[in-house]
C-alpha cells in the first residue's frame, strides 16, 4: 500500500526544492545587476508576484479537486491538449536542466576541499573526476526515489531541516554586523550607470531561479494525504524562502559595498560569513550548500520523474512514461529522466559549461507553466462569478507576463527552440490513441506557426 505525504513532507518539499544553491550565491548575484533600492523594489515585486502565484496554486488545489495531477492538469483542463502538453513540456526540461545544475553546483563546491592553485580535480563541476562523482549522485538519488516517493519525501524532510541551519548562523551574525551606512552608500546604484528601473528588471530572472520549484505540493498532489494540506504547504513554504531570501540579500549589503559585493567569488555567502566568524565560516556554508543542493535535487527528482508520467496517464507524453513500480514510484519516466540528465552531464563535461550556463535555459522554461496557472485561475473566477477570485488570478497572469517582458527577447526566443522538439512528442503520443479527438484548427495553427517561428528563431540564437 502507497503511503501519503503529510502537511511536514509537502511543505519541506516544496522549501527544499525552493531552497537550493541558488541562496548562497544570492548576495553577489543580485549585487551585481542592482543597488539596495533596486533591490527592495525588485524583492518587493516578486514578493507579491509569488504570493499571488502561491494563493492562486491554493485556490485551484481548493476549487477543482478533481484536478489532482498538478499544474499540467490546470493547463490541459483550461486551454486544451495542446496548451497541457505545452506546460507539461516545459516544465519538465525545466526540471531535467534544474537537476543538472544542482548536480554540477554539488561538485563546484566541493573543489574547495579537493583543488589548489597548481591542481584542478573538480573545477567547476565540469571534469571527468566530477562526471564520475555526479554520475555516481544521480543513480543513488534515482534508486532512492524507486524506493518509493514516501521514502525520498522523509529523506528530504532531514536535508531540510540540515539547509536552514547554516543560512540561520548567516542570518543571525550578518543582522548583528549590519552598518547602515554602508548599506545606504550609493542607495540608488549612480555608480553604475544603469536607471533604477533597468536594475529592477534585471533582478527578475534571479529571483524566479531561487523560487522555481513552488508548485512541489501541486505536482505531488496525487500522492497526498490530506488535499487541504497541498495549498498550506505552497504557502508556508513561499513565505519561509521569501523571508529568507529578502534577509540574506539585504543584510549582505550592509555587512560590504555593492561593488565590493559584486566582485566577491561564489559561493558569495561562503566569504562573507569568513569576514563575520573566521575561516570556519566558509566551511559551514559549503557544506551548507552542498546539503542543500543535494536536498534540493532529491525534491526536484521526484518533481521531474512525476509531471511527465502524469502527463502520459492522460495521453499527452508517449505511454512509455506511464509504467510504475512496486512502490508506487514512476519507474520508466524517472529512468527516461535520469537518462538525459546523465546525456547532459556529458555535454557539459565534453563543452565546459558550468551551473550560471543553465540557470537562464531553466528560468526560461518555467514561465509558460507559472503563467497558465493564473490563467486557468482566471477561467474559474467568470464561471464562479468571483470578483476576489478575479483580483488574485489577474495578480498572478500580470506576474507572469512581467516576468516574461524581463527576460528579454533572446531568452524567449530560446524558449520557442526548445519547446519546437516537444511537439514532435506530442504528436507521437497522440499518434498511440486512435480514440483521441481531433486538435482543432487553432491547435493545428498553433504547432505549425511554432514550428516555423523555431527556425529563425534558432538562426538568430547562433547570431547572437
């Protein structure tokens, strides 16, 4: 018999798959393109936006229970097969390219105990020693979660609660070691010569990166327990990584500079805690990280092998996906996953890229199934009549439609030559049920136009 996940394993689920490396690298990161203004405008923005976003995965988790298959369903349910595929589509890659930076960044950090100035053994993650150990990672997490979800679920929980401990110390010694005056010095970022506005925009893709992984209880929703428990979770487990994010980036600028902190080496988080404990400092927060992205993996495996398999149940993904185990565990997507997973950890290693390489391609990806949901939200507030359902789902459209206007036009045009391969799935797994009905003359429209939108579209990526 499957068990179910209760409110604490859906909502470190949710944090854990929020909270990964991301966070320790945040103070430079966000230095870097933004003053202390820009950033209290920029956190302020995504703060509401994610909210609004969160609210609206409880609401629909509340309003239409009979959707229990995450946010692929939400999509599938309002705007058709096509759309469904679509979210379902991106978000997975999103998950495929998210683990493989986890996996990469794992290894990144651990250079620190194995590298030195006249030897590289792990580099940035991309050697052949760090392919053995990621390889290694990757095939001990995919037979945990064959183990079964509630098994992968109750690991995670400890990891959780490992990752907090180090952010915790930071949080507590930078707050005691804030200056004002250098957190107000150049408040406005005159130095750098961009408009406040142009810093704010800047920010936006960061700040996605750090909350990707806030449907968690959505996607898993078919396996909790209680169906209140899967909104609750979303939303205490956004309000805990906000506040943890806005206190990090923030307190970060009072403890040095903006362009000093812009300058330092990531792990960012790692040198300032040295500055505020001594060099023990930098080990607390490696291993920090390491526990974390290792925590975050093991969430965004479950998340990654669970959308397409559910996806498949319903005749969108080829029926390949849809095999589970013993143990209730998707069995043939996690392999199919994992498969690219280690494809693409073999192209890293053979082209040298490293974890910033991905973080963009993943943003990316993410926006078309964040913003569907405020549009299926949408949908259910004119045939319910609401006017505070109305306000919440416009909310969350309006934050997704920002964040794909900030982005910018290179990025997009990324996002339309990757999703182009997809509809090739799509049509084959429509191809394995005769009983399907016929996509209709919009649909049809629609995967002709971007199939011919990917063309140029790649033509001006290889320009670029």
């Amino acid at each position: 018999m499957e068990k179910k996940l209760g409110l604490t394993s859906l909502t470190a689920l949710v944090l854990s798959s929020m909270v990964g490396a991301g966070v320790f690298s945040l103070p430079q990161n966000m230095a870097e393109v933004g003053s202390p203004a820009a950033l209290m405008i920029g956190w302020a923005i995504t703060g509401i936006g994610i909210l609004f976003l969160a609210i609206s995965l409880l609401l629909l988790s509340r309003l239409r229970p009979d959707l229990d298959s995450g946010i692929f369903t939400y999509a599938r349910e309002g705007f058709g097969e096509l759309v469904g595929f679509c979210s379902a589509w991106g978000y997975w890659f999103c998950a495929i390219i998210a683990n493989v930076s986890y996996l990469v960044i794992v290894f990144a950090a651990l250079s620190f105990f194995t590298d030195t100035e006249h030897s590289v053994i792990l580099g940035d993650g991309n050697t052949w020693q760090s392919l053995i150990g990621e390889s290694i990672l990757l095939w001990f997490v995919h037979w945990l979660v064959l183990r079964g979800v509630q098994t992968a679920a109750g690991v995670n929980q400890l990891a959780t609660m490992a990752k907090l401990l180090p952010l915790g110390i930071f949080i507590i010694l930078a707050a005691i070691a804030f200056k004002m005056d250098v957190f107000t010095f150049d408040f406005t970022g005159v130095e750098m010569g961009v408009p406040v506005w142009e810093q704010v925009k800047d920010t936006m893709l960061i700040t996605l990166w750090v909350f990707i992984g806030v449907e968690g209880a959505v996607v898993v929703s078919g396996r909790a327990r209680r169906r209140k428990d899967i909104g609750i979770a979303t939303v205490l487990a956004v309000i805990s990584a906000l506040t943890v994010y806005v206190l990090v980036t923030l307190l970060s600028l009072g403890l040095v500079t903006r362009p000093e902190l812009a300058s330092i080496r990531n792990p960012s988080m790692a040198n300032l805690l040295v500055g505020l404990m001594g060099s023990a400092g930098e080990i607390v927060i490696i291993a920090g990280l390491i526990i974390s992205v290792c925590g975050a993996y093991l969430s965004w495996t479950i998340m990654a092998a669970e959308v397409p398999f559910i996806a498949s149940l319903h005749g969108s993904f080829p029926k390949v996906f849809n095999k589970q185990n013993s143990k209730k565990a998707p069995k043939s997507s996690l392999w199919i996953t994992n498969g690219a997973i280690q494809l693409s950890l073999i192209l890293i290693w053979l082209s040298g890229s490293n974890y910033n390489t991905l973080l963009s391609i993943a943003s990316e990806m993410i926006l078309v199934p964040y913003f569907l949901v405020g549009a299926f939200l949408v949908k259910v507030a004119f045939q319910r009549g609401s006017r505070a359902l109305l306000s919440i789902a416009m909310g969350a459209c309006a934050y997704g439609l920002w964040l794909l206007y900030a982005s910018g036009l290179m990025n997009l045009l990324l996002s339309v030559v990757l999703y182009a391969p997809g509809l090739l799935v799509f049509l084959y797994a429509r191809r394995q049920d005769n009983e399907r009905t016929p996509l209709n003359i919009i649909e049809k429209l629609a995967i002709v136009l971007l199939l011919l939108t990917s063309l140029p579209s790649l033509w001006v990526l290889t320009q670029y």
